[in-house]
C-alpha cells in the first residue's frame, strides 16, 4: 500500500475530527430536543392519572367505615391512600345511573343528587354524572360561600334545629401551609363546584374540610382529573360518588371516599378510588366539635 503524504494525511484527520463534531452535535440537538417535549407529555399524564403514577400507600377496605382504621402517616403525600388498587367498585348498574332532576335542592339539575342531612346534621354521600355539556353550563363561581350555607362543625357552640345550624362562634385559625398562612377550615364542596355551579352551594353538598382535606392535594386531585379526562375526551361522562366518612357522632368527617369512573368505555379513560383524610399538619383536631389546637 503506497504511504500517505503528511498533506494527505492531515486533511483525512481533519475530515474524521469534523465528522465526529457534526455527529456529536447532532446527537445534543436530538436530546435537548426531547427534553424539551418530556415535560409536556408528564404533566399531562401527571393530572389524569396521578393516582396510578404516584400511589405511595395502597390499602384495601370491606366497607366505608373499614376505611377509619387507616392510619395517616402524617405527610401532605400521605393524604390520599388509594383503595382497590385505585379502581372504581360500582356494579355495572350503579354506573349507569344518571339521577335526573326533579327540581328539589337533592336533585337540581341533571346528573347531580345530594343525601339529606342525618339527624345530626350531618351532611351524607353525593353521586353525580358530569359531561362537558353540565361543565359548560357553569357560571363563575362567587368570591364567598353563602354565610347561610353551614356544615356541621363549622361553628362552636351551635345547634343544629332539625332543618339547619344556628347560633355558636367560628374558629379558624391561621395555619403554615405551602409558603403561607392558609386558614385551617373550609366549606369543602362534597361535589365540586366545577361540575354543575350554584346547585352545589348547598349545606347538603358542603363538610367542614381542612385545607389539605379540600385542595393541598386533596379533593382537588380527582376533580382535577375528571376536568382534564373530559377536556381531552368531550364526548365521554364521568359517574362520581363522594362519601364523607364519620366516627360514631362526630361533626366533622374523618375522611371522604371518594370514587370516579369514566362510563362509555368502563374507566379506560380514567378510574379511580380515593381515600381522602380531613386532616392538617401540626394540628390537633377534635371531630366532636371541630375545635383545633395548632400543635
């Protein structure tokens, strides 16, 4: 074989030396690239099936109050244990079920129907079918719950008259949460304001809810998940069922059981079931009355 010459021989090295940076830049363009879109796609992920992607503590329960021997662990991840390897459990009837209107406060409009309140007045399970079609519908929410609308343990003092809870003194202290000082109790909807408006500003469809029980992560979580499944699949609708689960007598739920499956395709668009602690950090709640002490 005839010996290259030095000229020869430097431009053949400075073809391979520019060839490897042409490959090696193209490859950083092709993954950054990627980097770009990946976020996109997780987040979207993230809201319709974050309970499948992040189930940190599975439980299994017989029955409702099976799920107050759950024990919290005390974190804002621990808030939401998901139940049945987070399926949905209702029978092939119950997820047929579309509860239409009969003009009363339990049953508004289409799609919705609220429990009345216990002897107690406590509020009870609400079921509900929500489609785009009820989601557009929605007027904008006002700046404040109604003063009228009064779920029990919501004041101290109070009694409740048969028909609603009177007299007593708020306490809602102030409490650290996400940054900020957040107060400790909301009038948490049962059924979310998102899905059928001023129907659901009813005390029938409200719990005395902590802020982590009601948005931080909370309730917000399947709601949140039922918004984007319809967003992004118009057509379908969603069965929900939303449980507040009480200990003996107690005015404020321990929880809410909350459940949702997606109707024309058996939950292949979203499924999921949820037990949700009313609970917060660093405080002390009594369930009897609602009395907290910041700890």
């Amino acid at each position: 074989m005839a010996k290259q010459q030095p000229n020869q021989k430097r431009f053949t090295q400075t073809v391979t030396i520019i060839i490897a940076l042409v490959a090696v830049f193209a490859f950083q363009y092709d993954q950054k690239g990627q980097t770009k879109q990946a976020p996109k796609e997780e987040k979207q992920q993230s809201q319709v099936f974050h309970s499948t992607k992040d189930a940190k503590n599975v439980q299994t329960a017989a029955s409702d109050q099976d799920l107050l021997t759950i024990s919290w662990d005390g974190t804002l991840d621990g808030d939401i244990v998901h139940l049945n390897d987070n399926r949905a459990t209702f029978t092939a009837e119950e997820l047929r079920q579309t509860f239409q209107a009969d003009g009363s406060k339990l049953n508004p409009v289409n799609g919705l129907s609220l429990s009345p309140l216990d002897t107690l007045g406590r509020s009870g399970q609400a079921n509900f079918v929500v489609s785009k079609k009820a989601m557009d519908q929605v007027t904008k929410r006002p700046s404040q719950i109604p003063k009228s609308v009064r779920p029990s343990g919501w004041n101290q003092g109070d009694r409740f008259n048969g028909t609603a809870w009177v007299g007593g003194y708020h306490q809602n202290p102030k409490v650290s949460l996400g940054g900020t000082k957040q107060a400790l109790y909301n009038k948490s909807h049962i059924v979310g304001y998102q899905f059928f408006g001023m129907p659901t500003m009813v005390t029938e469809n409200m719990t005395t809810g902590t802020r982590v029980e009601n948005a931080y992560p909370g309730q917000l979580v399947p709601e949140d998940d039922i918004r984007y499944a319809i967003k992004q699949n118009p057509n379908i609708t969603i069965r929900g069922q939303v449980t507040p689960i009480y200990s003996g007598n107690e005015l404020l739920p321990r929880g809410v059981h909350y459940m949702a499956k997606s109707v024309e395709d058996n939950g292949q668009t979203l499924n999921l079931n949820y037990w949700i602690f009313n609970v917060q950090p660093g405080v002390s709640i009594n369930y009897m009355t609602g009395a907290a002490t910041i700890q």
